[in-house]
C-alpha cells in the first residue's frame, strides 16, 4: 500500500507544479517567466477559475496523501 501512496503522491505533485505553472500572470500564462508584470488584477473567469480551483483540490489531495504516508497508513 505503501507503494501505491508514494506513485499517487508524485502524480499528484507533477499535476499540481502543472497547474500552478498554467495559471495565467497578468496577461498571459506563464507571463511572469516570460517577463509579464503580472501587476493587473482581476477576478477570475472561466477556464482560469477551473484551473484555480483545480490546483486547489490538487493541493488538498496532496496534503491528505502526504499525512496517510506520514502517519504510516500505508505500512
């Protein structure tokens, strides 16, 4: 079992350093690699809100399999 929470857990990692690195700076995704300002602020729509939320989960699902390792469930 053990095993099975260390492959989910790196899974879920890469999806989330996915989809922190797609959401949108400023005027574009990946603007702020790129050189955007990413100073303008403005509410979320659509695809961008998804992606918000998605990492959200993403990162709630990270926590929750990251204390199952820690506390030794998968022994």
């Amino acid at each position: 079992m053990s095993a099975y929470l260390n492959v989910a857990q790196i899974i879920i990692s890469v999806a989330l350093i996915a989809a922190i690195l797609l959401q949108a700076k400023g005027a574009g995704g990946l603007g702020g690699l790129f050189g955007g300002d990413g100073s303008v602020f403005r509410s979320r729509r659509g695809v961008e809100k998804t992606l918000f939320n998605f990492t959200i989960a993403l990162s709630a699902v990270f926590l929750l399999i990251s204390l199952f390792s820690a506390a030794g469930f998968g022994r």
